[in-house]
C-alpha cells in the first residue's frame, strides 16, 4: 500500500508540474504509441562511439527505446534542441537518430507519448529539472580514408590457390620440414634438380614419399601419395597447390574487367605453411610465391637498396638464420638497412606497379603478431623480450624492437624498392594493409605501426579485423575502417534460413539494414568492406544448402554437404544473385572471395580454399562427398549426380557456373558505371510489405489485380479461373545523393506478383538496369511486377 501512495505522489508532482489532472499510472499489458506510457527501462544511451558516430562536421547521438513505444524524441543539447527520427527496429528495440554540428556539448533526451514525459541523461526524471546530462567531446581521428577505397570493389585472394604461374617454384617440402618426406624427383626448367633447391636432411625411409603439390584439377577428397600415411592434420590442412605471385600478374586483366577497384592478397612473406599467417619472415616474400633459384634479374625495379638477385642462387638457403651470428645467409640483421631485395621480393613489387598500371590497388594481409616457431626472434634467447610469453609465439607489440621490426618491414612494402612514392602509375609499393588475426593487448602498438606509416604514403589505406568495437579501433587510430560480416549475417536469416529459431522477418532485415548503417560515419562506412564469405568462413554458395545455423558456425561438420549447390536446390543459384545484388547495391566497399563470381562452393577451411576455376584448365575432376547426407535425396538427383553405393559415395561433376559469372558481370558492370552516385549516396528504407503503413497499400493493390486477371480471364477467354494470392515479401531502399538515385526492390518471395512501389520522385521515369526497360511515375508510385526470389536495381536522376 505505502508503494503505490509514494508512485500516486510522484506522479500527482509529475502531473501538477505539466498542468493535468492527477492521474495514476496504468501499465498497458502491451505497450504502443500514445498510450500515455513510457517503458523507461527500455530506454538507453551510452557516452561511447557506438551511441555517438562522428561525422566530422556532425556528429550523430542514437538512443535505444521499446519498439513502438515513444511518440516524439528530442535531443536537448547546449542550448538548442532537434527532433530526432525513427529508422525502425529490430527483436523489439526500436532506435531513434538525429545529427547536430560537431561540438562540444552537453545534452540529455526528451520522450514525449501522450501525456507522458520522460528525461534521459546520466540520471533519469520526470522533471528536466534534476537532470544530470550526457557530455560530449569532439576527439580527433587519427585515420583518414582514402579516395579511392570509398565504395570501390575489392577481390580477396588466396594466394596457394588462385593460379600457378610458375610451376618452377612449387614447394618441396610444408610446414612438418624436409625430415618428414623422401627427397623430390625432377628439375626445374634451369635444369637444376629439385632436390638441390634447398640444402636439407631428406628422410631416406622408403615409407616416406616425396612432397607434391596437389593436382590442380583433382578431387579434393583424394589423397597425395604423401599423404596416405599421414594423420588428418597433415592430410587435409597442410598440402599445396603452388599458386603463386606470377599466377595473379597473369590474371590482372581478368580481374579488370570483372570490374574489381583493388585485391586483398593473403600474406605473400616467407613461411612454411600455406597460408603463411606465421611468417618466419615479414620482410621477405615467401620463394614458393616468387623464385626458389634466382634469375639474376631486378624484374625492371629501381633497386635504390640493395638487391640480392643471383642467377642460380637459392633463396631457402640465403633465408637460413644463424641464431649464433644473429643473421641469415644475407648478412640481414634486424637494422633495415642490412636488408635485401630478392627476386621473390622484387616480384611482389612487380606485381604492385602492374596493378597501379591498370588503375587498381593492392592490400596485403599480415597477421601483425603472430609468427612460426621457426621465427628468427623465437630461435634466439636475445629476443625472448619480443615476447609476451615465451610459451606464446605472439610478438608482443608494445615492446618497441618487436614493434620496429614489424613497422620497418610494412614499410618496406609499402614503399617499395625505389624507396619512395611516385605517380600511382608506376608505384611500386602496397597500397595498404589489413591487420588480421591480433591480439587486443597489441592494439596500442599496432595504432602506432599505423600512424608511422601513414607518413610515407599520403593514400594508404589501413584495414582491420572484423571486430564488435570498431569505433573504439578507429578512434584510437588503429586502423581506418574494418570487415563487416553484420549484413551477411542478417541477409542470410531473411533470403536462407526457413527455420523460426534462425529466420527473421522483412521487418526485422530492413530495420537491421538501417541499424548497421548508422552505426557508422559515412566515410567509414564507404570504405567498410562487405563480405559475403571469405577464407575463414563457408562459401556463401554452400551456406545456402546448409542453411538454419549461425553464420559461420557449424560448417565443418561431417553433415555439412559438400556437394555442388545447384544439384541440391534448383533456387540456389537464385537466391545467390539475390544476395550479390544486395551486397553489391550498398554505399560501402564490397569485397569479392575468389572464385565466387565462378560459382564456387565449399564448406569452411580448408575446403573453402579449393584451387579456383580457370576455362583453360578444364575439365575438372569429378567431386566426392559422403553418401549418407544424402539419403533422403538419392532418388531425386540430377542425373550428373553419380551415386556409387560400395564405396558410399555421390560423385559430381565440376564445372564453372557460367550463369553465376555472366551475373557478376553484369552487377559489378552496374556498380562500375554508378560509381560516382554509390561513392557518395546515403542509404534510406523505403517501404517494406510487411509494415503497417504499407500493407494495407498493398492489399488493397493486390486484390485489385486478383479481380483484373479474373476479369481479363472471363472477358478475353471466356474462363471463370480462382487467382491464388501471392505470397508478398518486399522490401526497397534508395542510394542518392540528392541528384540521382538508385531504388533497390529485394522480393524474397517465390511468387511473382505485381506491386505498386513507393519511390521518391513526384513524376518522371525509373530505368531497370538489369532488363533495360522504363517504368513511368504516378502519384510517386511504379507499377511493375516484381519476379521470385529477385532483386530490382532501377536508376533515376
């Protein structure tokens, strides 16, 4: 009793000092817009970069309430104040957005539904009076976003398997060293015999077989003669294919007219893995990507440092480190200016100037603190301080030596052998570089690594991990903007999943949509790198036949299929393009995994990372996977699905999608000539069918034309037919930037049907830019009709 006469007196106070009558508050059961109740304990704001996202001449202040619980917002802040506006919600929060000039101030909230007000700072009232505000403090970004990474399109590459340009260079022996194989058989093109390429104790057990690099056309399920006696680990994580540095030069122009603005190449330094995220070296391009035996050429570089380039030396054994003499066979120590240029090198800055040649960048991947136990530092006690722990093979980069050396080895890269920036034309250096794989404790010295660098080159751009504290990264300066995997995420539960625990509705996919957007500046945002799958994850083909997980989880088990995606779900490829067409049709920097505009598919590593698929080294041999995924399919395959009941097995062919590439095509042909509009656009939601405001709107339109084709049917044929409703699922959202404007219309229904679509024009014309017609404006509205599991990409100025 004493607890609802204390709330009767707080909210008699409340009402007097308003003006109303005394009233007791009543708690809806659910509560709405202008039901006089607010539900303060779903109200939040926190003094962080996630609430407050700098837009250097504005800043923008965020505030989490209940889904459809406020009627009216404000920001009350200095001496001014500003309505703040709804961009939709999400698993019942909705968030409320306004953006003021960027400066200092203190500031607090205002909600208003009905009778009823609330304030909001660092304590809550129903009197502004006993507010205590929120303060904000303009910080100074230590990054700066290049010109040319805003919205352009990037391609990731995996370097082992994206194409063999030089079979000389294939690897003799992995990462378990040459006690663990028989020595290779054969020469090089010099005519220097393979197992000369590197002074090494090979194992003369006949039980042991000599290393190869595995068949670039082979089922990936068969094994080496190597690694028939091996355990798991050795078989299927540790084998190569002999991609190399000369197989993506060759390439170049393939990628140019695909319409790619950069590459992501993963590491190219020295290590005996194959994906040399270990680096033995970070100041040296691994010889299996670039010359096991030197050519004696400077591969058309000015070498302003030294070169090491002799004709017939080998670079495994000049790479040898003496720990007793604290150098390798170069005579490098860790003082830069000891450091070579080998022909491995060289080539990478070869391939840097042919990529500026063709007007794109390169970014190399590094994984800034993680090394091999054959690292120079962990061989030597000198450099146990490099170390956080020497039970720990992370560098430890707040120490400053360990921090130098990763520092002046990005430099090297970056500058390239002539030591300087020219013309982008003929740059020879990197264009930037992505951190992956750090640990949290290294951010402080990789912030410092990164603002060095950015002195030597005035366009470089620096890329992060995927990561939950971006801005808290980019504030401290650590890098310019990172991988957001948050689209993918919520495309794949709207358009893929089909189970409740993991799909979302319109509603919720366009709210998200709009959530992550504001979650970043705009020129962050332009230049976040939008990823479908990458080397870490599942192909995104293959995610959508195993469908109903989290993203990124569970796709290595033994009952993920493997088998081909379009043999499985004739809408697979479908709802493929509907993905691609949503990346691509976002004001930020998608990226492209290799291989994927070919149609490729795979579960996570390694089979993520299967040899990618070239015209002319076709045909292909047939895939494998277990039959027992299988078993209620069997009977329904395609007739190119072998099923061998012996061994247990369903074979499949492997062959490019050439629906899938044309597709690619055409999409990165539109981003390409829309560049300019995408680059500098802001993202808004339209209209989704799902939404109160809409469906109404569209019932009404889609029972009109029911009855106009029962009409059409009984005039014109003389048939009396029923017309099933289509199932509507619709979502659009606008690109512009004030003067012309892209109107993207995801339908994620397998029905076609037609609509009558909300646009911004009052009058004038809308142009699909995948089909080429026109559809005319009225009463801002188009009719069109809107095909299964198909997204519409139309174009005005």
């Amino acid at each position: 009793m004493k607890k609802w006469l204390l709330l009767a007196a707080v909210f008699f106070a409340f009402s007097v000092s308003y003006g109303e009558t005394p009233a007791e508050e009543v708690i809806p059961k659910i509560s709405q817009r202008r039901d006089n109740y607010i539900d303060k304990a779903s109200v939040f704001h926190e003094e962080n970069v996630n609430y407050r996202v700098d837009n250097n001449e504005t800043v923008r202040i965020l505030l989490d309430v209940k889904n459809n619980d406020i009627e009216k917002v404000e920001l009350i802040y200095g001496n001014d104040k500003a309505e703040m506006s709804s961009f939709g919600n999400y698993k019942g929060k909705e968030i409320f957005s306004v953006e003021v000039p960027n400066e200092n101030f203190s500031y607090y909230f205002a909600l208003t539904d009905g009778n009823a007000k609330y304030f909001y700072g660092k304590t809550q009232s129903e009197n502004n009076s006993d507010i205590i505000p929120f303060e904000y403090e303009k910080t100074h970004d230590f990054t700066n976003m290049p010109e040319w990474a805003k919205s352009g399109t990037g391609y990731m590459i995996y370097i082992d398997t994206f194409r063999n340009g030089n079979y000389d260079n294939d690897a003799i022996f992995n990462e378990f060293g040459t006690n663990n194989f028989s020595a290779p058989t054969g020469t090089i093109r010099s005519g220097t015999p393979r197992r000369s390429l590197a002074t090494a104790n090979w194992n003369p057990n006949p039980l042991y077989k000599a290393f190869t690099v595995h068949p670039w056309t082979g089922n990936y399920e068969e094994l080496d003669p190597w690694e028939e006696n091996a355990g798991n680990q050795i078989k299927k994580y540790t084998r190569v294919y002999g991609g190399d540095l000369a197989g993506i030069i060759d390439k170049l122009d393939y990628l140019k007219e695909l319409g790619i603005d950069y590459l992501i190449i993963s590491p190219p330094v020295y290590s005996f893995s194959n994906h040399k995220y270990d680096p033995i070296y970070m100041n040296h391009v691994d010889p299996t990507f670039g010359y096991l035996e030197q050519t004696g050429t400077n591969e058309g570089m000015d070498v302003k440092g030294q070169a090491s380039n002799t004709n017939g030396a080998r670079e495994l054994d000049l790479l040898v480190y003496n720990a007793q003499q604290d150098k390798n066979l170069l005579d490098e120590t860790t003082d830069p200016q000891t450091w070579k240029w080998t022909n491995s090198d060289l080539l990478l800055a070869k391939l840097a100037r042919e990529v500026h040649k063709r007007d794109m960048r390169i970014i190399m991947e590094i994984s800034p603190d993680v090394t091999s136990n054959k690292f120079f530092a962990n061989l030597n006690p000198k450099y146990n301080k490099w170390y956080r722990s020497r039970s720990d093979l992370r560098l430890d980069l707040n120490n400053r030596e360990a921090r130098e050396y990763v520092f002046n080895s990005l430099k090297k890269w970056i500058l390239g052998p002539d030591e300087t920036f020219k013309t982008y034309e003929d740059d020879d250096g990197i264009d930037g570089v992505r951190y992956v794989f750090y640990k949290n404790e290294n951010k402080k010295g990789l912030a410092e690594i990164t603002r060095e660098l950015k002195k030597f080159k005035p366009e470089i751009l620096v890329l992060g991990d995927q990561s939950r504290n971006f801005g808290n990264d980019i504030e401290m300066g650590l890098y310019d903007t990172g991988v957001d995997y948050n689209y993918v995420n919520e495309m794949i539960k709207y358009i893929v999943n089909t189970n409740s625990n993991y799909k979302i509705d319109n509603i919720e996919f366009a709210s998200k949509m709009a959530e992550v957007y504001n979650q970043y500046s705009r020129q962050k945002f332009y230049g976040t790198e939008i990823y479908l799958d990458s080397l870490d994850t599942d192909r995104i083909y293959s995610g959508i036949i195993n469908p109903n997980r989290v993203f990124d989880r569970n796709n290595g088990s033994s009952e993920y299929k493997e088998i081909r995606p379009d043999l499985y779900d004739g809408e697979a490829v479908r709802k493929l393009k509907m993905l691609v067409s949503i990346q691509m049709m976002l004001p930020a920097s998608p990226v492209v995994y290799y291989g994927d505009e070919k149609g490729m598919w795979g579960s996570d590593y390694p089979r993520n990372r299967k040899p990618m698929l070239w015209e002319d080294l076709a045909p292909y041999d047939n895939e494998s996977d277990d039959i027992s995924k299988y078993m209620d399919r069997l009977r329904n395959m395609p007739e190119q699905v072998i099923i061998n009941e012996v061994e247990k097995k369903i074979f499949y062919p492997v062959v490019i999608n050439q629906d899938i590439e044309n597709f690619y095509r055409k999409i990165l042909g539109i981003r390409q000539q829309y560049s300019d509009l995408i680059r500098n656009s802001e993202f808004k939601i339209l209209e989704v069918s799902n939404d109160p405001k809409t469906q109404a709107r569209v019932n009404e339109f889609i029972a009109y034309y029911m009855a106009e084709e029962k009409r059409k049917a009984q005039i014109y044929q003389n048939k009396i037919i029923e017309v099933k409703r289509p199932a509507v699922d619709y979502i659009s959202y606008e690109l512009t930037n004030g003067k012309e404007s892209l109107v993207i219309i995801i339908n994620n229904s397998s029905d076609k049907y037609t609509i009558k679509a909300l646009v911004p024009k009052l009058f004038g014309e809308y142009k699909d830019l995948m089909y080429n017609k026109k559809y005319y404006v009225s009463d801002r509205t188009i009719e069109l009709t809107l095909k299964p599991k198909e997204v519409t990409i139309l174009y005005s100025k």
